[in-house]
C-alpha cells in the first residue's frame, strides 16, 4: 500500500510540474481587429467601407509625375472580409464596390470639358492585407480590373478605358487607412483624347467595420 501511495504521489507531482512548465494557451491575436491593435477580431462576412480621406483626392493623371488628368474629391469602397486569420498573417476581402461621385470630378485635359462617370468594372476582386500594412488588389481568374472614364469633350462625349493586372497600396494603423499611389492603368479603347496611360493614387480613411475603425496586425 504503501509504495502504490507513493506511486500515486510522485505521478501527481510531475504533472504539477508539466502544467507549470507549460505556457498559459491564449488566443491569437486577427490580423484584423477593431478597437486598436490587439483589439477585437473583425468577423468574416463582415462588410469594410471607407470614404477618402478627409483633404484628399483620388487622381487619374497622365503621368507617374504629371498633374493632367482627372481628380475625384468624393469616393468610396466596400468589401467584405473572407479570412482573417491569426497575425501574422494575411487577410483576404472580396471588393465589392468602388464608387466615384462623379459630380466630385474634374478634369483638366486639353478638350475636355467635364467628367460623366467613372466605373470601377468586372468586380468582386480579391484584396489581401498582409500584417506589415501590404495590399494587394487582384481580379477574378481570367479577368482584369478594369476602369472607365466617361468625359465631355468639345466633340462631344467619350469613353476611355483602362486596365490594370493588379493593385497594390499600403494600411496604415496612424489613420486607420489604406493608400495607393501612382498605379498604372493602361488604356484600351478610347479616343485620342484619352490619355494612354493612367496613373491611379488615393487615400482612403477611416477604414471602418460598422463604424469602428480597423487596425491590421
């Protein structure tokens, strides 16, 4: 009896002793997260929205370095969140809108008198935001991103649109923002008025999930 108490003792010992050797299990941190970093997961199917940020423009110009072009004071983009996993890490958005008001727009191209539109065609596209702030915008298999301007001109109206194979911008937990800059459009169809390449920056902020900002970790 009593080396089977023994026994009993010494086995009750190294158990105590694992558990106290073993690190507390806590949950992992999304890379997503409102309330700060560190904050709260974003659940998948939720919808993200963000306006420009306050100032700024989304600019359509001619050149990495030009100032021609077309400027946007109002736009906006929705997605809902697909993954978000454990940071580090990369989660994934299905963009399923990108607006322009197009009562926002100008332009300031030789001719052109006015914008009627801007579409942002053949979403959803696939967004991912990696934990250090990268973003990448990708189209559907065998599609592309695709934009289109409609102008008014002197010789009246016309479409101008422009593709890209892919997107890619920056998150910034500072404004809770995302921004691209100077990414290139090229033009496939349109009149010589529409310039051949386009180059695409704009800053969008607050990032927000039903009015919270979000941070990414």
């Amino acid at each position: 009896m009593r080396t089977r108490t023994l026994l009993v003792l010494a086995t009750a010992a190294t158990a105590l002793a694992l558990t106290a050797a073993a690190p507390a299990s806590a949950d992992g941190t999304a890379v997503l997260t409102t309330g700060g970093t560190g904050g709260t997961a974003v659940a998948v199917g939720d919808t993200l929205s963000a306006p420009l940020a306050s100032g700024t423009s989304a600019t359509l110009y001619s050149s990495a370095t030009g100032t021609s072009g077309v400027v946007c004071t109002s736009s906006q983009f929705t997605a809902t969140v697909t993954g978000n996993p454990d940071a580090p890490g990369t989660a994934t958005e299905s963009v399923t809108g990108h607006s322009f008001d197009s009562s926002s727009c100008s332009s300031n191209v030789t001719g052109v008198l006015g914008v009627s539109g801007i579409t942002v065609d053949n979403l959803p596209y696939t967004a991912s935001v990696a934990s250090d702030g990268t973003l990448t915008v990708l189209p559907a298999a065998g599609s592309t991103i695709q934009t289109t301007v409609k102008l008014r001109t002197l010789l009246g109206s016309i479409t101008c649109v422009y593709q890209a194979p892919s997107l890619n911008g920056t998150a910034d937990n500072a404004d809770n923002s995302i921004a691209f800059t100077n990414q290139q459009f090229t033009k496939v169809s349109g009149s010589s008025l529409c310039f051949a390449s386009g180059y695409f920056t704009a800053k969008y902020a607050p990032v927000s999930d039903n009015g919270a900002p979000v941070s990414v970790n």
